[in-house]
C-alpha cells in the first residue's frame, strides 16, 4: 500500500436518523448514554468521557447519514480535502463547534467525516457504582459492595460495521484514505477470498482497539451496527438487567465473546430496528501486529437476520 492520505486518531461519533427524536433520546438513556444538547432538528448524545458527542440523531426517516473519524490536525483536513470526491473543509455548524471534510466512498456512496477541533467537554462522573472490582472490594466481608441498578454508562465510541458488495474495492478505499490497518480477517474456500475484515486505526507503538472498522461482504451496502465501549464488565450485565427488566426494546444478540479480537458484546436495537452494540475490549493492537488470516466462522453467516439488519443509507 502507498502511503496512505492521512492517519486517523479514532471514530469520533454517528450520524443517524430517526422520525421522533423523545423516542431516541428514551432509548439512548436506557442504553448509556447522556444528553450533551439537542436541537430543534437533532439530538446529541455523549458519553462519560471527554467527547462533546457520539451519537447524533438528526429527525426524519430513519437511516444512517455518516459516521465520523477524528484526524489530528487540520493539515490532514487539507489533505483529505485534497482527494477526489471530497468536499472542502468546512464548519461544523451544530453544537461542538469544529471543522470537516466530507467524502464519499465511491464504491457504495457511504459518507465519512473526518472531523477536527471539536469542544472538549470535561468527563462525566460515573456515579457511585463502584468500577474495576478488585480482591479487595470482594473481600470486604459483611460489607459488600452493592451494584446498582440502571443502565450501562458509556464512555466512548468504539467502531462502525459496514455491509458492502464491494468489500475488496471498499476496503482499500478506507485503508488507502484513513490509514486503516488490518486485524483480522475472514476467508470462505480459498484464502483469497476475504469476507469479513477488521480494521484498525494506526497510532505506531501504541495499543488500539482490535477494530475501528468492520467491513463484511453483504447483498446491501448499509450500516450493520455501531458500537460503544462500557465502562468495565459489570457496567455491560447491569446495563443488559436494566433493557431486558424495561422490556421495551427489542435484543438481538448477546450477553456473548468474540474470540479473535477478545472483545465481550451485546446487540440491541432501537425502536426503528437500527442497531447498537454494548462492548468491551481485553486486547490491545500496535501498527506492528501482524494481520491474522483465518476461515470464516459459522456465526459468520451473511443471511442471518444479525448480519442482515442494516441501517439504510441516506445520502445528504
Ligand atoms: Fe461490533
């Protein structure tokens, strides 16, 4: 690969849509997440940490607009902007404030953001559940310490899943533009032929997370899901406890492991059938790691109802 147009930093946020923006915001509290503003028109949600949003909700027919990486400085906006089919930089004229490039695969029209100088807000606390347990707290004796119920608290973004008929084509368009690494990837029969592939994003020596990106070879180019990073492994049952006992929204997959990247998920989705995933990493992955090749697992079956739960895309 040639060196690619720019590095990005890490996803940044969602861009959907949905018809009622009370019934998104219902279901996105229940989910984990706290409201940073919302508008007229849109609603943004942030997480614990220090993230002015991550989820946006503009109204309307539900779908999914874009989703958004962070990029470094604004020379690598200057960059991006410089490649063709992109827009020029301009300002994000919403809450957060900041700049973008926007630019459109050109295989499927998916639309990304590459965003810089949004606000910093200050985290959030995470309130008196107790996080990390440790021996000490277990040993407390007579005195233990009592989880509380409610929902998950979430504190960042962590990756897009994306169904494409192009998946070779696609694939090296995000790597090629964003400096997207390969972690892992999927093949049925022949080596050669990749289904599935997981990307991450190249900070050189230090640990990121097993994927930024999934792409996987789908009939319908669409979002599949977006995914968020809990605070730590009892934050990620509380949070199942509290959407099963609200019994409002539907469950599609999970309490469950994926193996290769070490990653804990679960899958719910929204009151329009657009999905979101609970999820926690153990492994960490430098720019060193070697890609790992392997045969597609049976739960890597593109006619399941998971995989084909894709979120329309809208173009804007
Ligand atoms: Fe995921």
């Amino acid at each position: 690969m040639t060196k690619p147009t720019v590095k990005v930093v890490e996803i940044a946020f969602a861009r959907l849509q949905a018809p009622d923006l009370d019934k998104m915001e219902e279901f996105l509290t229940a989910f984990g997440m706290f409201k940073s503003t919302r508008t007229e028109t849109a609603l943004y949600m942030r997480g614990t940490e220090p993230s002015h949003h991550l989820h946006v909700t503009h109204k309307g027919e539900p779908g999914f607009i874009s989703f958004a990486y962070t990029v470094s400085s604004e020379d690598d906006l200057k960059a991006l902007a410089a490649t063709p089919g992109a827009s020029g930089i301009e300002p994000l004229n919403e809450p957060g404030g900041g700049k973008r490039v926007r630019l459109r695969d050109p295989f499927n029209g998916f639309l990304v953001e590459a965003v810089h100088g949004i606000e910093v807000p200050q985290p959030l606390p995470v309130g008196s559940r107790p996080l990390n347990w440790s021996a000490d707290t277990l040993s407390t004796i007579g005195e233990p310490q009592r989880l509380q119920f409610g929902p998950s608290r979430i504190k960042r973004m962590s990756h897009a899943v994306l169904s494409t008929p192009h998946l070779k084509e696609t694939l090296a368009w995000f790597r090629q533009t964003f400096g997207l690494l390969a972690t892992d990837e999927f093949y049925k029969g022949e080596r050669s032929n990749v289904v599935g592939s997981f990307n991450r994003v190249d900070r050189g020596i230090e640990g990121v997370d097993h994927h930024v990106l999934n792409l996987y070879h789908g009939t319908k180019p669409g979002l599949q899901h977006v995914s968020y990073e809990v605070q730590d492994i009892d934050d990620l049952f509380v949070g199942f406890n509290h959407l099963t006992r609200l019994s409002k929204y539907e469950h599609m997959r999970g309490v469950g492991y994926h193996v290769p990247g070490g990653q804990v998920f679960d899958y719910w989705l929204d009151p329009w059938g657009q999905m979101h995933e609970h999820w926690l990493t153990t492994r960490r992955f430098t720019a060193t790691s070697p890609l790992n090749l392997m045969p597609a697992p049976k739960e890597h079956d593109p006619t399941s109802r998971f995989a084909q739960t894709i979120m329309p895309h809208i173009g804007v």
